[in-house]
C-alpha cells in the first residue's frame, strides 16, 4: 500500500491538529487522496470531504472508538516504557535511551523463525504431529521411487492426527532456549510464529532482563509458552547435558564471540536437534586478525 504510506508520510508535514485550519486542511488532504484511491479501486468506499474523521466510513470505527483502544494499550504502559514492534511481537523496553534494538537484524530473526518452523515440520511429523502454517496451501508429494512406495505400504504410511499451530501449547512439540534472551523479542517471537513448540525457555543473566522477559511474554499473551530464566548460559546447558534434558533447538546471540558458548550448547542440544547461533564476529573469523582468532578459536583461519 504504496500510497497510504505516503500519505502518512505527507501528513506529518501539516499543519498541527489541534488547530481547527490545521484539522481541517489535513482532512481535505486525506479526502483527496482516498477518491484517487477509489478512482483505482471501486470496492474502496469514497469519503465526503464535509464529513469529520469519525464520521468517515473509511476509518472503520469513531474517534471514541480508536481513543478506547489507544487507552486500552497505554494503560499496559509504565511511565517511560515504549514499544517496538517486529512480526507478530510487541516488545516493551523501559526507555527509549536503554533500547538495544537493530533493525537489520530483523532479517536475521525471520530466518531464524523459517528455519525453526520447517525443523519442527520434519521432526514432529516423526511424533505424528502435523504443523500448520496459517496462509500455506496442503503440498500433494509424488514419489516416482518404487523402493519409497513400498516402503510406504510397509509402514502403512500413518496418518498424522495431531495437528500443530503457532500459539498454541505442543505437548509433543519442541524444547527451545534462548540461552542469552535480553528482551526476549526472539522468543515471544518463536512463540506467536513458530508451531509446533512444546516450551521456549528465554534466558538472560540480568536479573531486569529476565523480569522484563516475563513482562513481555504477559504482554503478548505466550505466558503459557515462554518461561523466564536468570542463569549463567554456559552453567544452564551443561546443567541439561542429561538425554531427557536436553533442548531440540538451542538459539545463541551474544555480543561479539560466541566461543565460550559453543561447548555447553553442543552437550546441551538433543541428538539431530538444532543450534542457532548469530554474531558479529565474523571479521576476526574471515582472518582479519590472525591472533585474536586464535585467541578466541584456537585456531588461525586461512586467508586467500
């Protein structure tokens, strides 16, 4: 929606709202712009430049109406929070200045999530468990393979009857950790977009973290999937060495090298299971500096 975006663009270069010449010459703006709207599109009610905005057919609701939601949302608010938003999570940070928030990682976090979701599709069908991707059509697979039909007719090719959506509590689903959670945006994140999970346990060292973390799992309603932790990383997955203990998927984002990491979340991820890990340290990695890879890697990389 190319033109809405650039509607809102423009509006914030009008004249303040508060003053009635204001309100009135941004509406006609708004007017204009949505009768060349239904000029291209016939289903797209037009709008009576006389109207005010709660009388729009457009806008979808009052003015009452849209000021009672923003007051349901402000009123989950602490003074100083603020949001940001990034697929389907809302996440709250205590202040604007303290936020560490990347948005070219988002990127980073989609994959992650697609990546998470597609393991969970070929591991849970093994426990019988159909995941299901809201907006994705039913794949019809055809084996040309003589040795796969028969082994099909072998097993007796067993219907998958449970079904597994994001959201939604997966009693044979998957064990996540996010072994250094901060906010926790990656694991509220796993839990409204990733079916098929059973637990997302969201780790941090910091004692506000790990509150903050509850927070926004209560904030986003996946209380019942997300659980909040405070532990050292390394001593919380060797903790989970034990076969029973261990995590499906284990996601690793640390500041700089994950080095110190790697050997407890290699013992701490169950057989065939899945280690994500992300980090800004492929500079000293690709050989830039040969001594400070080995310091950290024990190993020097070979540069081309």
């Amino acid at each position: 929606m190319l033109w809405r975006t650039a509607l809102i663009s423009s509006c914030r270069l009008l004249p303040s709202c508060s003053h009635p010449a204001g309100r009135s010459f941004r509406w006609s703006v708004i007017a204009s712009a949505h009768r060349r709207r239904s000029s291209m599109d016939p289903e797209v009610p037009a709008i009576d430049p006389s109207c005010t905005p709660a009388e729009s057919p457009a806008s979808g609701m009052s003015s009452d109406a849209t000021g009672s939601l923003e007051t349901m949302a402000s009123e989950d608010l602490l003074p100083g929070e603020t949001v940001v938003r990034e697929g389907k999570a809302s996440i709250l940070f205590p202040s604007a200045n303290e936020v560490f928030y990347n948005p070219v990682q988002e990127f980073n976090r989609d994959l992650t999530c697609a990546v998470i979701t597609e393991f969970a599709r070929d591991l849970l069908a093994q426990r019988g468990v159909r995941v299901v991707v809201p907006g994705e059509k039913e794949k019809v697979l055809v084996s040309l393979s003589e040795e796969s039909n028969e082994a099909e007719e072998k097993t007796g090719a067993e219907e998958l009857n449970v079904t597994a959506t994001a959201g939604e509590k997966c009693e044979h689903g998957l064990r996540v950790l996010e072994g250094l959670a901060a906010s926790g945006l990656r694991s509220v994140r796993f839990a409204l977009e990733v079916p098929g999970l059973q637990s997302v346990t969201a780790n941090d060292f910091s004692s506000k973290a790990a509150a903050l973390i509850a927070r926004n799992a209560q904030y986003n309603r996946v209380s019942h999937l997300v659980q909040a932790s405070c532990r050292d990383a390394s001593m919380l997955m060797y903790e989970k060495r034990g076969k029973k203990e261990r995590y499906d998927v284990i996601d690793l984002d640390p500041y700089g090298s994950p080095a110190s990491f790697l050997d407890a979340a290699v013992q701490a991820v169950s057989e065939g299971g899945l280690l994500c890990v992300t980090c800004t340290d492929m500079a000293v990695m690709a050989g830039n500096s040969g001594e400070t890879c080995y310091s950290k890697y024990g190993s020097i990389s070979i540069k081309a």
